[in-house]
C-alpha cells in the first residue's frame, strides 16, 4: 500500500515539475513515507530521521518532509523529535504536496487533514517496471478492530471509480505488465454503486493483456460467494487468497472486534477449499494481544495446525494509540510475546514447507518476472498460488531464452519452505 502511495506521490510531484534523484544525497527534497502499523515500523522511521537530519545538516536548504501513516498518527511527537522536518503530510494530502514545498519560511508545513473524498482516482500513479503492477482499488478502513490504528491513520473506506480502474489497468496493459494486484485494506470491501468487489473482478478480467489478476487484502468478514465463485471461474483470477485470522480463539477474536467466531472462520476455508481447485491460503497473525493467555496461543498454533496456510504474516502485539484496545493495555511480556512468536513461526515454517513439498513433481504455469536473486543464470516466477518458482532459463540446446512477462511451464523437482525449485517443463 506504501509503494503505491509513493507512486501517487511520485506521480503529483512530476506533474509539478520535479524529476526524481536516485540518491537522497543528490536530492532537493527527499520524502519519507511512513507506516504506523506497530511500533518496530515507527522506530525504523525515527532511526532513517536520524540520518537524513546528518544530510541536513550538511545542506540545509535540502527539504525533508515525513508522509503517511505515521505522520497521521503522531504528528505532536514526530514535530518535537524532529524539528528539522519541513513538511509533514498525511495519507489524504500528497495532492498539496507541491504547494506544501514551495512555501518559503522555517516553519514546518503540516497537512494532515484526513478527507473523506480523496482517492486521486484522477493521478496515475508513476509505476514502476516489471511485470506486475499494484492498483489501488479502495481507500480506509470502516472495521476498526480494537488493535488497529489503520482506521485513524487513513480513515474512512472508499472505492474508486470502477471507469478509473479500467482506464488504469487497461493502460498498465499498453505498457506489458502482465498481472495486476488490486490493493485495499479491505480491498474486498470494494463498492462503487452496483459493483461490488466480485463484479469489479470480472470487469478488470475483461481486460484484453491482463493475464493475471490477484488483490490484497480481503477480510474474511467480506468473502461473499459471489467472491468464492469469481475466484473459482475466472481463470485470470489467480487461486489465492489472503484470509487473515489473527487469533485461533473465540475469546480474544471478540476482544480484538473481528467480527467473526473460528467456527465461521474454518466454515469459510472450508467453503474457499471446496469450491476453488488447488487455492493457497495465506493468514495474519498476532501473538500476545492484551489477555492473550497459554490456552488461547495454544487455539491459534491448533488453527494453523488444521487449516494448514501455504504461508503467513506473525506478528507480536503492539500497543497503538488512539485505537480501543489502546486503554487495556499489554499484559503479555515481551518475552513471552517472543516465545509466543517463534513457537508460532516455527511451526509456520514446517507446514510450508509440506505445503510446498505436496507441490513437487507438479507442473503450474509461471509468470516469469526476471533473473532469480540468487543469479546464476536462474530465472523467478510466480506460480498461480503465489509461491516463488526457480528454474534454469534455458533447457538444451536449441529452446529460446525465457524472458520476464512470458509464462512458461515448470515442474517442481524440490522445495523448501519459502520456494520451489522447477525445471522447465
Ligand atoms: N500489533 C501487531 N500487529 C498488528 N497488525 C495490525 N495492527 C497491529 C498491532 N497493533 C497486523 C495485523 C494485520 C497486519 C497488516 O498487521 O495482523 O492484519
Ligand atoms: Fe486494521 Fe482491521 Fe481495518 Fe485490517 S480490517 S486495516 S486489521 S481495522
């Protein structure tokens, strides 16, 4: 969601006249877009401020200016910390940006005004290469789960126009990218007038050049079967789908405000399993939410343990402000946070890794996206399910080079948990 807010950024600033530097050394303004999902993101953040405050020492007429998330969130703290920061701007308000950076003066321009209607449906963002492209479909948080700051931070859900999505993808298209990923915090929240995210798929798979289709990220709450079935028959539709649970126990899935019971979360896998051919599930996890006891880790390891996820995102619990769990508190020590998380994280990794190894001696289609970062000669992929496929880029004598955007048949010959490793097939 940040890199495709830095391309909106990226996008606003060009239209103003400026070209990008590829070192923030050789910059005039250098921008910080920022994450306050938890507290190792904002410290991060403080750590970067830090050094960009050393650059700024050297030219001072360098502009610095702190974007996003936590900017929304801390605005108060972050001016105290960092009084060198020129300009300070929230989710809603990258389109003032060039204004926000040509006032003259030392203080500090603050924008961080949250708006119900921006969405910059009309700003292409500045994609980058490659062969996937990442859209933003919808905008905010209405879920307000009691952990969450998303809500506070980019508040209200809002869709864009479905036209503008056609129009963006269909240009995407134009240039080569292959796949697109819908983006939303609860992307499947999706609703502009009668569309709804299920129609809003069908209409992007229309889209003559777009041969894959994948988005992130749904909540279970908004799995319709309309959504189950768009999956199912669009073959475009990549059979994947990110279903985060956050807790294995009914008890502290209540405190956290899921709006769901686990009872109706394996009814839905289930439901997801039955009707969509060979589909990867990916989850979140948080360990150590406020009341988080033994038994209730011990309900999230059994979840993990039945519904077996081709992968998952763990996280250990971080107070955040403003948010309505922030009054509990944290009643779990960082320590056993800790334990929670690599018990968690090891057991995530074997059932990647059976996962994975169910996979070898099965050919899948791969969208080939470029060498393999390991070199060699090896190319990198995606297989439908979004696991990474490795493969030798060519065969023996005689078979043309594979080249990023083609899709070529592999087999998988080994695996380990976080890749496969194919042959062409
Ligand atoms: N602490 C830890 N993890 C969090 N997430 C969201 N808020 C918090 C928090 N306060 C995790 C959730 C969410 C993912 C994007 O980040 O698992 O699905
Ligand atoms: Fe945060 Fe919940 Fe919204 Fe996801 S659905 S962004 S976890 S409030």
């Amino acid at each position: 969601m940040n890199v495709a807010d830095s391309q909106t950024v990226s996008a606003v600033l060009r239209r103003a006249g400026y070209v990008s530097a590829e070192r923030a050394e050789d910059a005039d303004v250098v921008l910080l877009n920022t994450c306050a999902i938890r507290e190792h993101a904002e410290e991060k953040v403080l750590h970067r401020l830090r050094e960009l405050a050393r650059l700024k020492q050297s030219r001072p007429e360098v502009k610095l200016g702190l974007l996003g998330c936590m900017a929304q969130h801390n605005r108060v703290a972050i001016m105290e910390k960092a009084a060198f920061l020129d300009v300070v701007a929230g989710p809603d308000s990258y389109r003032r940006l060039p204004e926000m950076l040509g006032r003259a003066g030392d203080d500090a321009s603050i924008d961080v005004r949250l708006d119900r209607a921006e969405t910059y449906a009309d700003i292409t963002p500045d994609y980058g290469g490659g062969v996937r492209a990442y859209v933003t479909a919808m905008r905010g948080c209405d879920k307000f789960c009691a952990f969450c700051v998303v809500p506070y931070v980019r508040g209200r859900e809002r869709s864009i126009p479905p036209s503008d999505l056609m129009r963006e993808v269909g240009e995407l298209a134009g240039r080569g990218v292959k796949e697109v990923v819908l983006l939303g915090q609860t992307v499947n929240a999706y609703r502009f007038g009668d569309t709804d995210f299920s129609a809003l798929l069908k209409m992007i798979a229309s889209i003559g050049g777009i041969e894959r289709i994948r988005f992130m990220s749904p909540h279970p709450g908004d799995v319709s079967d309309s959504l189950i079935e768009a999956i199912a028959t669009e073959p475009k539709v990549q059979p994947h789908l990110h279903l985060p649970i956050q807790s294995g126990s009914d008890r502290i899935l209540a405190a956290m405000e899921r709006g769901y019971m686990v009872a109706e979360y394996l009814d839905l896998v289930a439901r997801v399993r039955a009707a969509i051919l060979g589909v990867a599930l990916s989850t979140d996890i948080i360990v150590g939410f406020h009341g988080e006891e033994d038994s209730d880790f011990e309900a999230t390891m059994d979840i993990m343990r039945a519904v077996g996820y081709d992968s998952a995102f763990m996280f250990k619990y971080s107070v955040r402000e403003h948010t309505r769990a922030f009054h509990l508190g944290d009643s779990v020590s960082e320590e056993e946070k800790g334990r929670r998380l690599s018990a968690l994280i090891a057991l995530q990794e074997e059932m990647s890794l059976m996962r994975n190894r169910a996979m070898i001696g099965r050919e899948f289609p791969v969208l080939v996206e470029g060498p393999a970062r390991r070199g060699g000669g090896m190319m990198a992929g995606k297989t439908p399910q979004f696991k990474t496929a490795i493969f030798a880029g060519d065969t023996a004598a005689g078979v043309e080079r594979v080249r990023a955007g083609d899709t070529v048949n592999v087999r998988v010959d080994s695996a380990t948990g976080h890749s496969l490793m194919c042959s062409l097939a």
